[in-house]
C-alpha cells in the first residue's frame, strides 16, 4: 500500500508519479529574493491540471516541515485536481532548521518523522507517506545535517516509509553510508538531484548498490541540458539499472509556472520523455521510470 493525502492506495493505482515537486512551499523566509515560494491553491492548481492533461496522475510532494509544507493546503489541492499526493516528513538544509533541532537527539527527531508518517501532521489526521527531501549541502553536511538523516534511517527503519534526499556529489556517498548503517532497505532510498551531474559512471557507482537517483530537475536546462538528462538515462538503462530511476520537475518557486513563461510542471512529459523516445528508449522503460519504479519504492507493506 501506498500512503497518500486523502487515503492509502494500492501500488497499481497510482500510475505515472512526478517523484519530487512541491506545491506549497516557501523558500522565500531564507532567501528574501521575493519569488521562491509557492502559496496559492488557485495559482498551481492550473499548473498541476496541466500535467494531468499530459497523463500525471501522483506526485511525490516533498516539502519539509521547515519548508512551509502546508498538508491542509494540500489536501484541497489533491481534492479540487484528483492528484493523488504524497507528502513528506523531514528537515532541509541547515539554514532552515528550527533551532531545537541544536540540542535534539537523532532519535527525538526520529519521533517527529514517525508521528508525521503514523499519526498526523499539525493537529490533522494528514499522514506523510515519505521522508523527504532530507537535505545535506553543496560542500557537504553542515550543522545538523547530518543527525536529520541518521534520524531519518531510524524513522525509515522502523515504519517501513521509503526516505528521499536532496544531494550533492560530495555527500551522496556518506548519505547511502548512514542511511544502510541505520538499517534502511537500499531499495527504499532514492538520492535526488542526481541528473544535474552528467557523469553516468559516477551514477552507475552509487546504483550498484541497490538504491534509487532521481533525475528531478527537467525542464531546469540552465543548470543542465535535458538532452544530457535523456542520454543518461539511456546510458544507465542499457547498464541494465532502468529499474531504479525516477523522474521529476523540483518546481520551487511559482516564477517556473507557465504563467511566467515558464515550463512548470510539464518538462518531464513535454521535453524529457520525447527526447527519450527520440533517442530510442522504449515506452516500457520510460513507464519504469515513471510508474513502476516510484510505485515499489514508496510502497509500505507495513501500512
């Protein structure tokens, strides 16, 4: 079963999953740059509903509780489209962290993880179906960033939710370390971010040992071209790991929608699975990557 806003579904229900957006979010309170947030229902709906039109029917939601993440918000969102939404339990990068987490033990956190996925979240009966996107820095852990995953292995350990990261090159190796040595399934975690590194031995490294990479930023061709992102993924295929791959937008801020002129939630669907095809990756595959594999990793047979 799988653990979403308004019910738990079976894994064959939740068809094509975006594996990492946020809907409501606000960067903004650390950034101050005025535009990295997410806070209107009625302004990403539209978006969202435009993904659906392409054959999105989940996504992985994965805004931490120091993020904005907004469950209320989001349980209207998954009303008002039918999206099926999992949302997530977890802490970010270093400077979004609430100070209490200075003097808090990795398993106190754990706890905060375990109510989330078991119990609700801010006074609702909201459960989280994911840990996510616990974050680690560009240089490496930074602060508490370290003990927010060691307690995330714990959470994962004992409920059976899958954990999901936001990560660099320099600490994807340490985060599978920790995550295994606190008794994670290597199947159960999937390190994000990882197209924005055009370097598929580097890839087939951290593959090999039975976790998932996320090529989660398409559509983001500044940082990475989505050709470079489609090749890659035909590279690892053909290495025989095209069943632990998952795809995504990361839209964080609403200046990425279409009504800013820009891809939205749609690059997936719209740029990076046409490139797929062109480049000769079968319809098999790609549905891998966007249904079967985000199905088994987040599926819980504890719930």
């Amino acid at each position: 079963m799988i653990r979403t806003i308004l019910k738990d579904m079976s894994s064959d229900e939740l068809g094509l999953t975006l594996a990492h957006e946020h809907f409501i979010v606000d960067l903004d309170r650390i950034r101050k740059d005025g535009y990295s947030f997410i806070l209107d229902v009625d302004e990403v709906i539209p978006e969202i509903r435009m993904a659906m039109d392409q054959g999105i029917t989940s996504a992985f939601e994965v805004t931490t509780n120091d993020m904005g993440r907004d469950v209320r918000k989001l349980k209207e969102i998954s009303e008002k489209t039918g999206l099926n939404i999992v949302c997530s339990t977890g802490f970010y990068l270093s400077e979004y962290h609430p100070e209490w987490l200075n003097d808090a033990t990795k398993e106190e956190i754990a706890e905060v993880y375990i109510r989330d996925l078991t119990e609700g979240i801010d006074k609702t009966d909201i459960r989280a179906g994911l840990i996510a996107e616990i974050a680690s820095s560009p240089k490496g852990f930074v602060g508490n960033e370290r003990k927010i995953l060691e307690a995330a292995g714990i959470a994962a350990r004992k409920t059976g939710f899958a954990v999901s990261t936001h990560t660099g090159r320099i600490s994807a190796q340490e985060t599978i370390d920790i995550l295994l040595k606190e008794g994670v399934e290597p199947d159960k975690i999937i390190l994000g971010h990882q197209d924005l590194i055009d370097d598929p031995e580097y890839h087939l490294s951290l593959l090999k040992q039975g976790v998932n990479i996320a090529f989660d930023t398409c559509g983001k061709t500044a940082y990475m071209p989505d050709e470079t992102r489609a090749m890659n993924a035909l590279k690892l295929t053909e290495a025989g790991y095209g069943d632990h791959l998952v795809l995504s937008n990361d839209i964080s801020r609403h200046t990425y929608f279409t009504t800013f002129d820009g891809k939205g939630y749609l690059a997936v669907m719209g740029s990076v699975v046409p490139l797929m095809k062109e480049y000769g990756l079968p319809e098999e595959i790609i549905r891998r990557f966007l249904a079967d594999n985000p199905a088994r990793i987040v599926n819980n047979p504890q719930i």
